[in-house]
C-alpha cells in the first residue's frame, strides 16, 4: 500500500503511505515518526512538496549533523548581559563592562552535551536600549534559545518582563526561553513562575551572581540542555550543504556581502536545487551565521550579510551622539563621519539606509541620495502643546502586545501630512491640505493602546479617520500574529468602549439597540457604527492644487513651512499627498481594503480595467516618482479610477537592464499595485530589448582564432576578421538575470531560464481570462540587436494549454514586445498560430507609437493587435523624462456586450495636462477611443441542460461525539441514471445551489490541531483549509458514487487499480490527467459535458448543508466510513481498519444530499490547481486554476482508507502533481446543471 524506502545514512526503514506533501502526506509512517522528522527538515516536509523530491533529499550522501545553534540574549539595558555572557563563554567578569551599543555577536562557544555530542553556539548579546527595538524585526529569529536576562532589584516593570516575552513570541513563535535573574548577590526577584510558564514557552527559571560565578553552571547545564532539543539541531545534512556553509563562512572573512545569484552559484556548483539552496539560506539565517532577507520584498536588494557588518553600521548610526542633538534628523552626508570608510563604502551607505528605509526605521526629508533622514524612535519623548481635542471624534486600538515600531512607522508613513511640526516620538498630529479636520494620533506603550482622536467640521471627521485607519490596517497586516482589536468610545462617555467588530455582529444580526458594559441605557447600534462610517463615493470634480510643478523634482509651494510636511513629498510618498488632496480618504481606505479581497473593482460600472504601459526606460528613482505621479492623477482626476484589475507591461522596463534601473521600476510598479489595489499575480510582465543586459551578452561570447574554426559556423558564432566569437549558451542567458530578479520581485515568480519556457500562462478564473505572454527578445543581444521572434517550442507548449477545454470561451489575450514585422517568427504565420487557438487581441511595444491592426482568419477567428506607445521615451518633439502614453482597455464583461474599449492617453509637454490620443476612426472623424467586438463574453454562463429526473430515497446517519450512530433516517433526493452500455450505469445526483462557509474557522483550528498533536503530528497544516470564506454555489449533478472499475474499464477499456476483484469497487491508481482525460471521453460518448468537481463544489456536496468536521456529525465510525480506525477522531473509540477500499456504497448511509464515500475510501481529485490557502480563492464555486508555471499541482479531497480519520474532515485538502498514480487517489464526476427549481 506504498513505498518502501531503504537509506543506509539510517538503521530504519521508512514506509511512505502517501505519495504528497500536504496533510495526509505522512499520513503513517511505519516505524519511528521522530526519527522521520529528525531526518528532514521542516522546509522539505513543506506543503508544496512532492515525495520524489523527499526521496532525492534522502537520496543524498549524509555525513554530518548540524551540531550548531544560535542563542539570543535579551532584556533591559545595564542589566548585566554582556557579563552573563563573558562569563559563560571566558569565565571572566569586568565589574567596569561598559554598556552594549547594538549587538555583540560571539561566534563559535562550543558546548558538550551529556552523549559527548559537541555543539557550536553563536551569542547574540542585544543592547536593550528603546531606540534598538524597532529593529528586532531583523534580527529575533525561530529555531533559537532565548536568555531572557532580569534584574535581580528591580520589579517585573522595571525589567519589562512582560514586554520581553511577548516581543520573543510576536518575531520568533514558540522558540525557548530560560528567564536569567541575574545579580543575586545583590538581590533576587520574585516571580509568578507557574502562570507565566503556563502563558510563555520558558523552561526555566534560575538565578545567577557574574560577580561570584554563583549559579553559572546551572545555567550552562540548562542552556546545552535546550539547546539539544531545538528542533534540527541534529538534523542530518547532506555533506553538499556543508560545503556551501563552509565557503560562505570563508567568502566572509574576504567580503562582508555576497549576491545572492552568487550564493546560487555556489548551490548549484554542489548540485543544490532551488528548494535546498532556500532551506539551506534560512538554516544560516536563523542560526546567525548569514542574515538573507530574499523573503521580504521590502528590502531592496538581496545579499548573503555578515550579520556582524550589517548590525554594527546599523547599530552605529542609531546612537551616534550627533542624532541627539539634532533630535533625530540624521544628515545622509555625515554617513560618512560614522561608518569607517575601509569597511563602509558609499554604495553600502545606500545599501544600509534602503535597508532601513524599507523596514521604515526612518524617513527621507527631501532628495532620497541627498537630503536628511528623520529617526522617529529618537523624538522627544513628550509632545508640545497639543491644543483642545475635547469634542473630538475617537477612536482606539487595544493590543495583546504593543511594539513601540508600530508608532514609529505611523509617522512614517503619514509624514507629508503632519501638522504645524507636532510630532513626538509616541504621537503626532496631522491634516491635509484644503480639509477642515485634523487627527492627533498617540500611543500609550504600557496601557497596550493606541488613541485617535479627529477635531474639526463634523461632517468630514469620518473621512480622515477613515486615512488613518488604511495606514494602521497596512502596518498591522506586516506583523504576523499581532493581536489588535479596534475599539469606538461613546461619543459623550469616552471613558467606555465598544468592540467595533461586535457591532458589526449585531447589526449582521439586525440588533437594533443594546446596552455596552459598563453603561446603563440603550445605545443605537447604527448610530454608533455611523459615527466612524461613511460610504466611499468618488466625487465628480477633482481638483488638484495648481502649485505642483512636475519636472524631475516635485516643487511644493512657498507657502508651506520648512518643516518635514514641507520636503517629504519629494520622496515615493508624495503621492499619496497629492491624491489624498483629490480624492476623499474614505475612498482612499476602501481602495486599501480591496488589496485583501480577489475582486478590485470599485468603480461605478462592472468593466474589467487592464492598464497596459509599455516602453518605460525607467532610469531613476526619482524619475519613477515623477511617472507614478502623473499616472495616478490621470487615472483619478480624468478618468475617475480608483482601481484597476490587471497591469499588463509589454517589455523594455529598463534602459540597459541595470539593477538600479529596475529598482526604479520596482517603485514604480509597487506604487501602482499598492494604490490601485493590485495582487501580484495581476501584474502581468515580459521583456524587450532593453531588458536584456549587453555587458552579460558580450561576456558569454569568447574568441576562436580562425584556425579553430569549424569549416561551416552555426548560429552560436559571429564571425571577425581573426576568427570568430563563441557562445557559451548558460553565459548567454544570464543577459536577462537582472530582469528575471525585478519579474520575481514584482509577480512573487520566478523568470524561466530555459527559452522553452518562456511562454507563460496567466489565468483569472473569476474573470474567464487568460493572458500569453511570449518573450519576442529572447534570441537579442549586442550583435544581433534586431533578431526579434518567438521561441516555436515555447509557443507550442503553451498553445496546448491555451487550447484545453478548461479554457474554452474565455477571453485570450497574447503580449510580448516586438511588432509584427513579416520577418524571421515576428510575422504573419505566427498570428496565424495565435488566431487558431483563438486570441482574440495581442499587446505589444517596441515602435514607441499607439498603433492598431487587424487580422482575420476566418470567418470565426480573428484577432486585433494593439501597439502601447511608450510611457518613458518620448519622441524628439516631446520633454525627455515625462511620460507620455499608455493604454487603458476597459473590458465589458455582459453577454450583450462583450466588448473592449480601447483608450490611449497621452501627455505631451511638462505642464501639459492628459488628454486622450484621437488616433482612431479616419481623419475627418476621429475618435478617442477604439472599440473590440469579442468572441466571447467574459460572463458567459454554462448551456443550460434540461435533463429530466427521477427521485430516489437513501438513508443518512448521525454519529455523536463519542463515535456513536444516534440516529439513521430516510431522506429523497433526485437523480438521472447516465447508462454506457453492457449493464454499466453512472448515477448523477441533482445538487441544490446555495451559500456556504468554506473551510476551517478560526473557532476550529485548536480542536483540529488537538486532534493533530494526539497521533504525534505536530505539523500546522491547518492553515491550508484558512482563511473560511463564503461562497455561492450553482446547481450541478455529481456522482453518487466515486467512480467504479466498471466505470472505467467501459470508458476506457483498461482497469490500472491495485484492489480487485470486484467491479463496484473505485476505480484507483489513476492520476489527474486520467481522470481528466475519462470526463473527455465520457462526454464524447454521451453528449454532454462531464468534468471534475471544482474544490468548493466538492466540499460543498461533500458538507450536504453541514457546519461540523464531518457530514455525520463531529466524528465518525468505521461503520459508516472506510478510514483506519485506529486513529479516530474526537472522544469516538478505536475501530476497524480495513486496510483496502471496499465497493462504492457499500456501508449503504450517504450524506445529507444522498451522496456516498464522500469521506474515506479514496482521495477524490478536483479541477483546481494547488495553493497553499484560500486567499483570493474564487467565490463563486468555479475551479481556481490560476497555473504558473511553477505549479502544476492539483487538488484531493476526502480522504482515504489508510488515513487517520482527521484527514477525512469535510475541510481536509491535499495536492499531488498531475501525473502520479497511487493507489489511493479516486475520483467522481460532475456536470453544470440549468439552474433547478
């Protein structure tokens, strides 16, 4: 029933029952689960594995163990910890030990277990200083030991106790801890030991004197104790793991940074995939011998850090004395004075400072390269006079755990709009231009609150608050974990709170009045909530201020103070400035909102809105500012946008395809996407001869002298007047590295390397539309700078996927770079390919000229191609540097119409404004605007199938928690009984349509990580069945019964399952794309249209109207149910296992919806592509087939007969690769159905 996999590394044999990576994966392990997990690596386990790459893990030569670990100390400054460490490590103690400024990292102390295993562990010894916090986020890492280090006089508030175990919790989870009271001899804390072991993972509580040595050995004992039980610390790496570690360490002692690309050479030069090269990465990371951020797109390149060099320059310029002295402003031209120069070059200065500009530890006050830096944790810590906010609108945050960075970058944020220079280092007050409302907005650390209070008109209190809210709503989502609940004062009575999402509850549940705690009278409900809500409308006139200047700089009027309001909209946040001045911030937060919803239109109609630029030659910073600029206020102000659903760039991002030039583009695009509410799965990219580098080109070619030279030269060769220059292929395509690290940065993917692959497909289930995008540069470069075209074997695969059924009727749109030019692939027979597979409009560059073609194929196909003008180099007669056209296609997406509209706009001089480019219609009438008669509507609904039913009667079950069958009755539901000969019946049952939770709860996800924990799973795999969200449900007809080997074999003539011996038994050991190809095949043979569920429409049936983990009720039996007994779930007892599938149907009680073997027996596959959760999942109960090409995994439902009863929940979800066979995995069909009365 599996596989078995023999390692001589091990004394064991590991059996794998599962061939996936998901829950159900391991689902038994025949042997010791431990030492299974003692062998592989988390990151390896993950979600999105498959067993071969297990297998090629286990696979590679181990010798050694990790044998290493990183220990952070932490706590209060002047409390002794630099002494607790020297005198661990050198048994030394200097009562004059001056105060740690920063981190002190000691590398290498090396301790000996009690099995005389030697570990190496690395100190890190923080300053406790407040101006330190902020940076946590870097450096507090998992899969480390905490010393919580306290003072042994001063009270748990003086130490911060509370503040330190909850920062550990909220940057490393569950890691160690052991509690130091340090200082004995002069005195020792009293602590609630037993209540804050029971809250925090500590686990120990000792005392020590550094003065005496009293009590150190203690702790040494404790400290290798825990440390041989952090998770890994022995893990069995491959010796190819080890060597890159070894070089790495050794590259640092040469050069205090390493690109990551360089990192990767050095993997793959040890035969590392991409997969080894990251779990290798965050090994490193969080044992401290390299800090990596390649994660976090806030940081602006990526780079393999000496975290010595990297904390030193950081930690230098926080406390340099100049900073307090100038309370907090830090002038970028003195970066100079403070970091050595030998070690800090200029290019790092720019390196550290983006470092913290991105993790918003300061903010620009004027040019980014030029200007001055404002350090909010080193404000005054107390405001000037603040002014009356008695009669104010309030608002509130209460948090479990209120780090001071929050606050901090509150004002970062909102620092084009502060107030008259109030600012301190826990509040500040700001307005907006041109509004009658300001905000004081101020946080109170110990109280664990953050207070805004709105004065000013009445009508328009709302609407500010509403700005506020966006920034606090972003600043929260970065923090994982953090418990923050958003309170409203009584208006009269501020003294009392209200929970805001309790009132949302009961307005849902139509309350109308209700009395809050701590007050004795009614309280209207609307009334409440309508004080801080207000509808976003956008206004019909926008005006914005004529004071704004745009050239390379932006210009802000005399009249403004020199204050931080004044020169900060020079930076990425002007913007935001400018915008929030022409457009009501209630609308401005509703946009926000959407980032976290599938669906971004906020506009008045239901049109798809897809941006198209093209032609950027971005070159600056500041010139991307300048271009996102004028953007957005030609999207807002003219054509009253909001939002828009895609971005779609059609190559030459850059001009030379330098970092810098895309790390402009970076802004540029990260703007759009944060502003106009955009995921990074809708922001659609492919090159063009700009991005491609030709510095890279000219070194994959070497020289041949012509007496080497073959007598006839293939393509690879140029030839000279000497000889020729050769091509090294792998060299060749590192020209497009520097865009494939902007297009992993922008879409969260990474560029295929391989030309075969460069044909990728873009789907949006929700939306019936599919963008190609094809790479027409890929055979360019500094010789052959003309040589455009498409790769055919790329255009292929990816024809064959545009052609699937899965695809049929929706919009398709191709893009790439280059203009059809009628040479080489560039040409008529290439649209030909793309008009056959029924693209219906291609977007492309190049020419930098909005430009529109036609071609018709036939009668039924045909499709228009649409140049985009250039938005970044304009030609002669227009200003370098302003960006002049792009496109706006606005889609409309109802049967009746099915068009798109085509709007091309332009820009032509610096202070010109936006206008449309009449360039279509002839001359005597031309028009603004183009419009496309599509094929298909992107709303177009199934055929209607008019089937005619029978009813039959079924007996359903309900089990309670204890595993008991309380009650069995007889329900009726109807069906249509499929006949495909030779006795051979497919019985379709009528499933209702409806509305249902999907999912796991919040309220659930303890119980089922419980039943987790019980079998020795600790993996949170629950996570994948999150977040529960609603969605709607067509009716449609499903299998009653999974489908047989009768079934099968009389569809497709063969019977590939293990169990036999009985037609009715579920057909098995067949993949996705057999089961894809069956539904093929039965629709041919019957006339009608079969598929696979989609996953909602599977969990859907599969639930039959039922909120509990199971159809039956909170658990299930054996009686009902084929899974392993042995492994119940809940209170039930153990039960039978069968260890094998048995006939369909045959326990005879199906759910509620007369549906059978919905739990266990086989996996059932799904139409859906694999993700990790349900963020953005469609809501409408079509599949999500969203499918980069890095994901080719499909979806499982349901459970088995070798699973644990937890991995046959209603919600369970798995995902193996399309083409793996086990003999577990099954399926049932489904077809659409009219809507049913």
């Amino acid at each position: 029933c599996g596989l078995f996999f023999y390692n001589m590394s091990f004394p064991h044999f590991i059996m794998l029952k599962r061939w996936t990576g998901s829950p159900g994966f391991f689902s038994q392990i025949c042997d010791n689960k431990q030492e299974l997990e003692r062998t592989i690596p988390p990151e390896i386990l993950a979600l999105e594995n498959t067993p071969q790459k297990i297998i090629s893990f286990l696979n590679q030569t181990v010798k050694n163990t990790l044998n290493e670990a990183k220990m952070l100390v932490v706590g209060e400054p002047d409390i002794g910890k630099t002494s607790l460490v020297k005198r661990l490590v050198h048994n030394s103690f200097d009562p004059k030990e001056p105060m740690t400024k920063g981190i002190e990292i000691e590398k290498g102390w090396s301790v000996n277990t009690t099995n005389g295993k030697q570990i190496k562990v690395n100190i890190w010894d923080f300053g406790g200083q407040e101006i330190m916090h902020a940076t946590h986020q870097f450096f507090l890492t998992k899969r480390s030991l905490y010393l919580l280090v306290l003072h042994g006089r001063r009270d748990e508030q003086q130490n911060r106790l509370d503040y330190w175990l909850k920062t550990i919790r909220q940057f490393a989870g569950d890691a160690p801890i052991i509690v130091v009271v340090n200082q004995i001899d002069i005195e020792v804390l009293e602590l609630e030991r037993r209540k804050l072991k029971t809250k925090y993972n500590i686990k120990a509580f000792l005392e020590t004197s550094c003065q005496t040595g009293e009590g150190i050995d203690s702790l040494k004992k404790k400290i290798v104790e825990e440390i041989n039980l952090l998770p890994f610390i022995d893990t069995l790496l491959p010796q190819s793991w080890f060597l890159v570690k070894n070089q790495l360490e050794e590259a640092q002692k040469q050069k205090d940074y390493l690109d990551y690309k360089n990192y990767e050479e050095i993997c793959q030069n040890q035969g590392l995939d991409q997969q080894s090269q990251e779990t290798l990465i965050d090994f490193l990371h969080d044992l401290g011998v390299v800090l990596c951020f390649y994660k976090d797109l806030r940081v602006p390149s990526t780079h393999i850090l000496n975290p010595k060099w990297v904390t030193d320059a950081v930690y230098k310029i926080l406390n340099d004395d100049s900073l307090s002295d100038s309370k907090g402003i830090l002038k970028i031209s003195n970066i100079d004075k403070i970091l050595n120069s030998t070690q800090y070059t200029r290019e790092h200065h720019k390196f550290i400072i983006a470092m913290m500009r991105k993790f918003e530890l300061c903010l620009d006050l004027g040019d980014p390269n030029q200007g001055n830096l404002l350090i909010p944790d080193l404000l005054p810590k107390d405001p000037t006079e603040l002014g009356d906010w008695q009669d104010s609108l309030k608002f509130q945050y209460h948090y479990d755990f209120l780090p001071s960075s929050i606050i901090s970058r509150f004002i970062v944020r909102v620092s084009p709009h502060i107030h008259d220079k109030i600012y301190w280092r826990y509040g500040v007050v700001i307005e907006f231009r041109d509004k009658p409302n300001k905000a004081l907005v101020k946080a109170d650390l110990e109280a664990r609150k953050i207070f805004v209070s709105i004065n000013g008109v009445d009508r328009t209190k709302a609407e500010l608050l509403y700005l506020v809210r966006v920034e606090f709503d972003n600043i929260h989502a970065s923090i994982p974990g953090l418990q923050v609940n958003e309170k409203i004062p009584l208006p009269k009575y501020p003294s009392i709170v209200t929970d805001y999402k309790h009132l949302l509850v009961l307005k849902e549940k139509k309350v109308i009045h209700f009395i809050p705690e701590g007050y004795d009278q009614l309280v209207s409900v609307d009334e409440l909530l309508g004080v801080i809500e207000t509808k976003p409308t956008l206004p019909d006139n926008i005006n914005v201020s004529d004071n704004i200047n745009v050239s390379d700089n932006i210009n802000v009027s005399d009249n403004i103070s020199d204050n931080i309001s004044d020169v900060v909209l020079q930076t990425r946040k002007n913007v935001f400035a400018q915008i929030t001045d022409a457009v009501s911030p209630n609308v401005i937060r509703e946009v926000t909102k959407k980032l976290n919803q599938p669906k971004t239109v906020i506009t008045a109609t239901k049109s798809v809105h897809i941006l198209h630029l093209s032609d950027i030659h971005l070159g600056t910073i500041s010139q991307s500012n300048v271009y996102y600029s004028q953007l957005q206020l030609d999207l807002i102000q003219n054509l009253k946008l909001a939002t828009i659903d895609y971005l779609i760039i059609s190559g030459d991002i850059a001009n030379k395809s330098t970092k810098d030039e895309y790390e402009a583009a970076f802004n540029l695009i990260n703007e759009i996407k944060l502003n106009f509410g955009l995921k990074d799965k809708q922001v659609i990219v492919t090159p063009g001869n700009h991005d491609l580098n030709w510095d890279l080109s000219e070194e994959a070619y070497s020289y041949v002298p012509k007496r080497k030279l073959p007598s006839i030269l293939i393509d690879a060769y140029i030839p000279i007047e000497t000889g020729a220059l050769l091509r090294d292929e792998e060299q060749y395509k590192k020209r497009f590295d520097n865009f494939s690290e902007f297009y992993r940065e922008i879409t969260g993917n990474a560029y295929p390397s391989s030309y075969e692959d460069q044909a990728i497909l873009h789907t949006f289930t929700q939306d019936r539309l599919l963008v190609l995008a094809l790479n027409s540069a890929w055979q360019i470069d500094h010789h052959y700078t003309k040589r455009a075209g498409i790769n055919q074997v790329a255009l292929g695969k990816a024809l064959n996927n545009v052609n699937s059924s899965n695809y049929q009727d929706w919009l398709k749109i191709a893009i790439w770079h280059h203009p059809i030019s009628g040479q080489e692939m560039m040409s008529a027979d290439f649209v030909e390919q793309l008009a056959v597979a029924e693209v219906e409009l291609c977007l492309h560059g190049h020419i930098h000229q909005a430009i529109e073609g036609f071609h018709k194929y036939d009668d039924n196909r045909s499709l228009a191609i649409i140049g985009g003008g250039t938005f970044g180099a304009p030609a002669k007669a227009q200003v370098t540097g302003i960006p002049l056209q792009y496109n706006l296609l606005e889609l409309d997406p109802s049967p009746s119409k099915a068009t798109i509209t085509l709007r091309s706009r332009k820009k032509e001089k610096v202070d010109g404004a936006w206008s449309a480019d009449a360039r279509w219609g002839d001359k005597e009438e031309p028009k603004a605007f183009y419009t496309i008669k599509l094929k298909h509507s992107l709303q177009q609904p199934p055929k209607p199938v008019d089937i005619p039913t029978s009813p039959f009667e079924f007996i359903t079950a309900k089990v309670d928690a204890k595993g008991k069958i309380i009650d069995k009755f007889k329900k009726q539901a109807k069906q249509f009984i499929e006949n495909l000969g030779n006795g051979v019946q497919i019985e379709m049952v009528e499933i209702p349509g409806g509305t249902f939770m999907m999912g796991t709860g919040e309220s659930d996800i303890e119980k089922v990580m419980e039943e987790r924990r019980k079998y020795g799973w600790d993996k949170d795999w629950v996570k994948n069945e999150m977040p529960q969200h609603e969605v709607t449900i067509p009716a449609f007809y499903m299998g009653k019964y999974q489908v047989t080997q009768a079934q099968w074999k009389e569809i497709m003539g063969n019977n590939p399952s293990r169990f036999k011996g009985n037609d009715n038994l579920p057909v098995e050991t067949v993949s996705w794309n057999e089961a894809i190809e069956f539904c093929k095949k039965l629709s041919e043979k019957t006339g009608k249209t079969y598929r696979l569920p989609s996953e909602a429409e599977w969990e859907y049936a599969c639930r039959a109207g039922t909120t509990t983990a199971f159809a039956f009720g909170e658990t299930i039996t054996p009686e009902i149910v084929n899974y392993d007994g042995n492994y119940p779930y809940g209170e039930a007892p153990k039960g039978e296992y069968r260890q094998k599938t048995i006939a369909v149907g045959s326990l005879g009680v199906a759910n509620e919806f007369g549906l059978y073997d919905m739990h266990g027996n086989v996996w059932e596959w799904c139409q859906d592509t694999w993700h990790s959760d349900y963020t953005d999942a469609p809501i409408d109960g079509n599949a999500w087939e969203i499918l980069p090409s890095n994901n080719t995994n499909r979806v499982l439902r349901g459970g088995a007969f070798l699973n644990y009863a937890s991995y046959c929940r209603s919600a369970v979800r798995d995902n193996v690769t399309p083409d793996i066979r086990n003999n577990d995995d099954g399926f049932r069909v489904v077809m659409s159905a009219r809507t049913l009365k």
